[in-house]
C-alpha cells in the first residue's frame, strides 16, 4: 500500500497557475456582480487551475428546462 501511495504522490504535479487571468476573466464575465459569489468563486478558479481546464462548461441535463 506504501508502494502505491508514493506512486500516486510522485505523480501529482504542481499547478500552473499561468491560466489564472483567464479563468478570473472568465469568472468576470459570468452574468453576475463582480465578486458577488464570494469563496465559491476562488473555488471554481482553484478547481479550473487543478483540472487546467479554462473555459469549462456543464452539459444540460437531458429533459431539463432552460
């Protein structure tokens, strides 16, 4: 178990944070006061940084309104 918790912590890379400017950006532009969600923004910004995904976007659910 010890082998493989080191394999999995070897395998864990920093994050880069060069994408930060545009995923606050991002977040800006969002239809919604700037800042207004608080630390649920610095999460998302934090989740965009750690997956290095920029522009991510949910699919709708199937059957749901708009």
């Amino acid at each position: 178990m010890n082998r493989k918790l080191n394999e999995v912590l070897a395998g864990i890379k920093p994050v880069d944070e060069s994408h930060g400017p545009a995923i606050q950006a991002r977040l800006d532009n969002l239809t919604k006061p700037l800042g207004s969600l608080g630390c649920l923004e610095e999460l998302a910004k934090r989740y965009c940084l750690i997956t290095a995904r920029t522009g991510q976007r949910f699919k709708v659910k199937q059957g749901a309104e708009r």
